[in-house]
C-alpha cells in the first residue's frame, strides 16, 4: 500500500483530519494539520520505519518522549504512540522548519548536542534502547550483496578493505566502550527546527542510540564535506574547547560513517548514482582523514 493511501484511511476513520497535508513519505507517512498545529508521524504496524532499523515508529516517539525531559527535543503530544486500524500513529506539535543556521546558532547546537548525549540515564532507565553497531550493519550489507551482479564490483572491494582497517587500526568496540551517550543519529540541518520562541529543538530520532559521544559531530561533518550547508565546523571548534576531545576517535568515526553510507548506498540505492556516490563519500571521508587507504574506489 503507497504512503499516501494511509492519509486516505487515517482520515475516513477519523484519526487525521481533512486538512492535513502530505509533506513526505519517505520510509513514512509525514502530515501535518495546520488547523491543528499538529504534525502527524505515520507507519503500519506490523511494519518497520526505517532500512536497516528492527524498530517501528514506537521506538523514535519513546526516545522522543524521555529524552525530551532533559534535551532541547521535540516530544511527542501522547505519552505512548496511538495504536489503530493497524497503523502506528505518532503526534508532534507542529513547529518552525527550514531553520537558517549560522555560526551564531554554534553554542546553541553544541549544547543540543551535549544535553541530548547526556540525557541516556532517563531514557534508558525508561526503555530499551539499542546500540550503535555499524560493523554489524556493514557486514549485512556485504552479505546480502555476496554473489549478486554489481555494476561496479571494485565499490563492494574497497568497501570491505576500509572496513577491514578499520576494524584493525580503530575496533569500532573500542570507541564505543567509553565515552559514550545518546547519539541522536541522524544529526543534520532537516532535523533542526525552532518553536515559537526560537529555540532550536531537534526531531526525528528514528535512528537514536547508544554510541561513541563524538559520532554525531563526526557524522554531520562528513555530511557538510559531501554538501550539508551547515555551522558545523564552528560547532566542533567549540566542542575541542569544551568537551573531551580525541581527534583520532573524531577521524576514526567519520571513517566509520563513510564505511556505513557507502555500504547503504551500494546496498539499497539505484546502481545508476551509487557508484558516483561512494566516490563522493570515499573523496569526503579521505579529506578528512576518516579512510586510511588513501585510494578511491576502482571503476
């Protein structure tokens, strides 16, 4: 069933009003009412949200819900997600999107970044999270992909010589075995917004875990190298002074984002662009110092 056919039964059924407007339907149903002020977070039940993500829109609203306590987060206006008709229903106030961040927002941000990190004593005391594992995602990825046609063999090769290194020089265990937190997951400017006040909040922890405390800064600056017109780079200078900084952990983890978005994007996108992005992404990361081969991916 298309996402979009979801609004059309919400609707006849009386759990979404007339008014709400589709805005995205990627992996979900997004809506929002404007008559509301209520954004509407919509999959089936049975379903999962997200590639590569066991959990279902469950997860992303309880994480929301107890992290929010202690962290500039949207929280949902339910406790628990709506259960009905077979959908699972998650309710947000609608807030202020496509923010315009600057280098004035930089203390802002690296405090969202912090708050939420430090906010993984309430919400694990509340509910099972999971853990950041980017091996075991990668190896899945090199596993489904064995013995099926690839247009572009040497991408799958460099992608299991990065993860090899990595695994040699930087055991992904040992950034994850202290110093960790509440990782937000999917760190970048669409996931920022602000409320009426101007507060910059952030949404969407669909892919929220627990993992190395620098991952998300990591991950965003590969994402800025690769495009994202973001203050980040102010965000992480501040981050050196103020908080417990290891460079090699910070260049280890954009390695290890690479490693994960090349191997998604050989796995899940079209084989007509995802040879030009996993040279994009190889490009980005090495410039960084993230891969330590310091080669492309042969054509």
């Amino acid at each position: 069933m298309e996402f979009r056919q979801y609004k059309t039964d919400l609707v006849r059924e009386g759990l979404m009003p007339e008014d709400s407007q589709v805005v995205s339907t990627n992996n979900k149903l997004v809506a929002i009412s404007p008559e509301q002020g209520v954004v509407y977070r919509v999959s089936k039940a049975a379903g999962s949200n997200l590639r590569d993500d066991p959990h279902d829109l469950g997860y992303s609203h309880r994480v929301s819900w107890y992290a929010a306590q202690e962290a500039p987060v949207v929280s949902p206006l339910d406790r628990e997600p709506l259960t009905a008709k077979g959908y699972v229903i998650s309710r947000y106030p609608l807030m202020i999107g496509d923010v315009h961040l600057s280098e004035n927002n930089a203390d802002e941000i690296f405090t969202m970044t912090q708050r939420i990190s430090s906010s993984l004593s309430t919400v694990s005391d509340n509910m099972m999270l999971r853990s950041l594992n980017i091996p075991e995602y990668v190896g899945s990825r090199i596993e489904d992909l064995e013995g099926k046609k690839i247009s572009h063999p040497g991408d799958l090769d460099y992608i299991r010589r990065e993860l090899t290194a990595l695994q040699h020089s930087f055991p992904f265990s040992e950034l994850t075995k202290d110093d960790t937190g509440l990782i937000h997951g999917d760190f970048k400017i669409e996931n920022i917004v602000s409320d009426a006040k101007g507060n910059l909040r952030a949404i969407d922890l669909d892919a929220a875990a627990v993992g190395p405390r620098l991952y998300d800064l990591s991950s965003w600056r590969l994402r800025q190298e690769l495009g994202d017109k973001t203050p980040v780079e102010s965000v992480i200078e501040i981050a050196r002074k103020k908080e417990k900084w290891n460079d090699d952990y910070y260049k280890a983890l954009i390695g290890w984002k690479a490693v994960s978005s090349m191997s998604f994007t050989l796995r899940y996108e079209d084989e007509q662009t995802s040879h030009r992005k996993i040279n994009e992404i190889a490009r980005a990361a090495i410039k960084l110092g993230g891969l330590l081969h310091h080669t492309e991916p042969e054509v």
